[in-house]
C-alpha cells in the first residue's frame, strides 16, 4: 500500500523597513497607511507621530489671523500686532472678518480700509469724506492757488484793452479759453491748463495733493464754462485745511447754493494681494479688477496719465473670483474654471489673459500658499500645484472623497490644509512636498493659518492661536564660548524676547492602519507571525490591534514606556485570509520595521 508523499513547507521573512503615508485608495503600497491620525513623515523611513504643539493664547471672538513680520490677529474688534494692542478697528465692522495686506510699512484690513503703520504705529483711514458747514466759493486760479484778480481779467468774446486787463476768457468759440496777453507774440496767448481754488471750512482736511476725490452738490450754472462738471472725480493740485484745487474755468468766482461732499472711496472688493507696491483687488459684483496708485493704497480712482496711476478693468468671464494671490512677477485672480493673469509694470502696459483651468474652489480662497516657489490649492476635485504653465492635482492618496472649504499654511517643504468632507467633518491634512506623502493629522476646524517669524500659527474653533513648531519659538540662552566669542545653548533657559507659549499640548493620542495585508497573494502562503522594532520614550504609550478578515479590533498587547528603550516584539498571526493592523498609542514611539514571517502552505501529492 502506498502512502501520500507530504511535502515540507517552506518558510520565508519579508521585511517592511520603509513606513509611506496616508493613502484612501481601495489599493495602496506596502508601508503606506488606510488611515491614521496626529502622524507624520519628518522620520521618514521611520514611522512616528508628529511633535506636540505649543497653544499661544485663547482670544475671545477672533476676527482674523494673518503672518507678517510678526503675529497680527483681531479680537474684540481691537487690531493686535506682535502679541500687542495696536488699536481699534470700526465698529461698523465688528461682525465681519478681517482680510489683511502687507505693504511696506503698512498694514492695511479690510473691510475697515485703514492702514497701520508698524513703525509709528499711525492708524489711517484709507478713505476720507468731508461734506462743508458753509456753502463753498469757487475762485478761478493758478496751479499754486494764486487767484487771477477779478479787476485784470475780462470775460467776452472781443477782445480786450492790453493795457486794462491782464487775463482774457475768451467765449468767441464753442470753447473757452484762458489767454493771457504776451509781448513777445504781441498776441494773446492760451494759456494750457486752468484751476479753480475751492474754499471752505475744513474742506481739505484728510485729503492731500494728487489725491482723487469725487465732488457731489455742485451746481451747474452759467459761470462754468465748457460743459465741466465738477460732480465728478476730480485730481486735488493743492490742498490745505480749507481748501482744494481741481482743474476747471470759470467766470472768476461764485458762491455754491448748497453746501457740497468731497470723498476719496476704496472699492469694495472681494479679494485683496499685494504685487510690486500697489494693492491688486477684484469684485464679483462688478466683475472688476482694480489696482490702487503705485505707494498709495488710500487712491483707487487716480488717473493723470502717469506710470503711477491706479488701474482699473472690466473682465468678462463666467462666474465670481474665488481667490487672489501674487505669483512669480503676477496677479493671478482665480475663478473656479479658470484664471486671470495680470502681468506689466505700468498701466500702459498691463495686460490681462484667461486662462481656462482648474481654479480655485468657492469658498477655499485661503488655501493658495505658495510654497518652494510653487502655488499650491484647493480646486474642485483636489488640491493642486500650480508652476506657471498648467496645475497638477497632488491628492491622489486622499481618494475619492470630496472636500470643501479648504484653508492651508506652508512651513518647511510642507502643505498644511484643513477641510471639510460632504458630512461637514473637519480634518487637517499634511503633505510633504519633497517627499511627495501625504500624512493625516487631527480632526476639527481650523480657520486660518499665519506664518511668522519662523513660526507656523493657526487659529482653532475656540479661538484659540496654536504654533504648530513650538519648538521653534522657546530660544535658549547660550553662555559664552571662549574659542569664537558665540553662544551656545543652555537647556531649560529662554531668551526674554521670545514668544511664551502658554501651554503644550499634552502627549496626544495618535494611531496608523495598514491596509489589508495577505491578499498580494494568488498562492497557499500565510503569515504566521509579525515581529516589530519600535522605541518608545518614558512615559509613552503603545498599543497593537488587529483585524482578521474585517471583522472586529482585537487588541494583542500594550506597552507603557518606564524609560527610553527598544522592543522587538513578535505578534502571532492565525491562519486567515487577510488582516491589517492598527498601531497606536500617546507620546513619542518611532516604529523601525514590521518583519513578516510567511509560511507556504502544505499540500498534498498523490
């Protein structure tokens, strides 16, 4: 009788030494993760939680977060600047958040319109309306104010005794005109350009020369000649408390029947940027993109034919502007479809294109971040990187889940983004950008992100400010060395001027879960055990779980670090079709490798 030959089986050890990132694909890598929380890629190939974070402090209402040289934020309507009351905002805009532009030495919020200035710590308004107590005169003048006198100057269509009258304004033509007798042409001469003096009390106050100003409630009457109409915008050539002078003619002097308001206006607008020291802003509303007076944020409407003027145009494409950012030499305003880009150093030659695209999502306007010289963002179906020809989506690993109202910050080659899914669930996402990973980190809104100072800032939804690199922000004080003269660090002491933290975050909870392992095989092969290496910091705490074939979490052992130290530790797997793992735990653990121990399967032979 002859028996079955049984074969042996064989044995070998495969070795995960290279931990990837977050993936939501239904397939992922060996070492990449199904899903994880509070991780991170900086130990890379090493897998480990990210570092604590540092709270700042708790604000109450906060209006508004931006990074600067230093930390700006707004609450109780107070404007703050380097952790510091800098002043009061208005209070017609107490409700309302703050958008925040950085020009040389101004700070300029909207939708307040003021400008503070960092180094005096001057707050001014960008616009500015005087409306007269007292009905205004209107006096023919010169450039300088110097009004022609009404005895030397004639009005009439013949022309004048020489030896009478200085000024002739001359009505023998459809247009009038100045001239003035000159003895070398034995002639009267045009003279070119012709102002009127507009005097009041504290007519000019807030205004100053080659400001742009609307007039309204000047009357129209005979003494103005040509069809001028003052109600208009109107360039100032002079200006004192109380008085203005615009260009304009005619009949020397009178007396408005009413009392008349002056204003210099910022347009509303939906986004602000800064490029090539002018503000650049656009209104869905208008379908505008404006662009203030080159130096002058306070004048929108400035126009004299000069390199410096304000900038303004009409654009026609479909939908609102859903973004604005200043990018490698332009302003690009984004719509969801697309792109406007602004390029030119000069209203002469300014010019702007449409690019169709992926643009930015509504509502994610502060996603744009440009990062190692790249524009990153959130569009419709992911975020992208955008290099100046076309964007590329960069979300691939996040998988088909669709998100919205995405808000990012940039720090050391990493993306920040925290959004929303379809069920309103708020989770930040990282991504290393030299290392092309994405990491998964804590759920919950965060409204804004701020870099500054080498820090980066956000703020949660308690208002409260976080620094997401606190070890950053503590500077040790370093004795001195006696080779180079230079300091070197003491541990445990802070320099004065550094920023206090007014608490760490405590040792968070943190967890990464493989996908599916055992199913990469077609063939009668098992794994019949895992060994980890892991260290763990004293005080920290680890956990393993696993899942047989998606059933439950079942939890195969814990550890709690004494003190810092190494594991090996070997999990026995039973006989199943797939399984993955859950790794958690709080504090610090770094995990080396998972080695498994595959077995092939026996069979039998006849």
């Amino acid at each position: 009788m002859r028996l079955p030959k049984l074969q042996s089986t064989r044995s070998e050890t495969k070795v995960l030494s290279a931990f990837g990132g977050y993936n939501a694909n239904g397939r992922i890598q060996d070492g990449e993760f199904s899903d994880m929380k509070n991780m991170t890629v900086d130990y890379y190939p090493i897998l480990s939680p990210r570092i604590p974070r540092g709270k700042l402090r708790d604000l109450t209402d906060c209006k508004g977060l931006y990074g600067t040289d230093k930390l700006v934020w707004v609450t109780e309507n107070k404007l703050y600047y380097n952790q510091s009351e800098a002043c009061d905002l208005k209070e017609s805009c107490k409700d309302k958040e703050r958008t925040f532009v950085r020009m040389g030495a101004y700070l300029c919020v909207f939708p307040d319109k003021v400008m503070y200035n960092v180094y005096d710590q001057t707050l001014t308004d960008m616009e500015n309306k005087v409306t007269t107590t007292t009905k205004p005169s209107f006096t023919l003048c010169k450039m300088d104010g110097t009004v022609f006198p009404e005895k030397k100057t004639y009005t009439g269509d013949t022309e004048p005794d020489k030896t009478q009258y200085e000024y002739w304004i001359d009505t023998s033509e459809n247009t009038v005109v100045m001239k003035i007798w000159s003895e070398n042409s034995a002639a009267w001469v045009s003279v070119g350009t012709t102002y009127v003096k507009i005097q009041s009390p504290g007519i000019g106050k807030g205004f100053k020369v080659y400001d742009a100003a609307t007039f309204s409630g000047v009357d129209k009457r005979a003494e103005i000649y040509n069809n001028y109409d003052f109600n208009t915008s109107n360039i100032l050539y002079g200006c004192g408390d109380d008085y203005v002078i615009v260009m304009g003619l005619i009949n020397k002097v009178f007396t408005n029947s009413e009392n008349i308001t002056i204003s210099r206006t910022v347009p509303d607008m939906d986004f602000v940027t800064e490029m090539d020291n002018r503000l650049w802003g656009c209104s869905s509303t208008n379908h505008e993109i404006y662009a203030c007076k080159l130096g002058d944020p306070k004048n929108w409407r400035c126009y004299m034919g000069l390199s410096s003027d304000s900038y303004a145009v009409t654009v026609g494409s479909e939908g609102d502007f859903t973004g604005a950012i200043s990018y490698s030499g332009s302003v690009l305003f984004f719509k969801e479809g697309g792109m406007h880009r602004l390029f030119g150093d000069k209203p002469s030659n300014y010019e702007l294109s449409w690019k169709p695209m992926r643009g930015v999502q509504l509502g994610s306007e502060k996603s744009l971040i440009v990062l190692n010289e790249v524009l990153y963002y959130k569009s419709r179906d992911g975020i992208c990187a955008y290099n100046g020809s076309m964007p590329s989506k960069i979300s691939g690993n996040l998988g088909t889940e669709m998100y919205y109202d995405a808000v990012a910050g940039g720090y050391r080659d990493k993306y920040y983004v925290c959004m929303r899914d379809e069920l309103s669930n708020y989770c930040t996402y990282v991504y290393d950008i030299t290392k092309g990973m994405w990491t998964k980190e804590d759920e919950g809104i965060k409204k804004a992100f701020a870099y500054s100072d080498g820090g980066l800032y956000f703020l949660d939804k308690n208002n409260s400010i976080w620094v997401i690199n606190y070890e950053q922000i503590f500077m040790p004080i370093a004795p001195m060395d006696d080779r180079f003269g230079e300091q070197y660090m003491y541990p445990g002491e802070w320099y004065p001027g550094a920023i206090p933290v007014g608490e760490e975050e405590e040792n968070q909870e943190w967890y990464a879960v493989t996908g599916d392992m055992g199913l990469d095989s077609i063939y009668n092969k098992y794994i019949r055990e895992l060994v980890i290496r892991l260290e763990i910091e004293a005080d920290a705490y680890f956990k393993i779980e696993i899942m047989y074939d998606s059933e439950n979490w079942q939890k195969v052992m814990e550890y709690t670090g004494t003190k810092k130290r190494s594991y090996q530790v070997p999990v026995r797997i039973k006989r199943c079709d797939h399984f993955k793992l859950r790794l958690s735990g709080k504090g610090a653990v770094k995990v080396y490798s998972i080695a498994q121990m595959i077995q092939e399967g026996s069979a039998v032979s006849g």
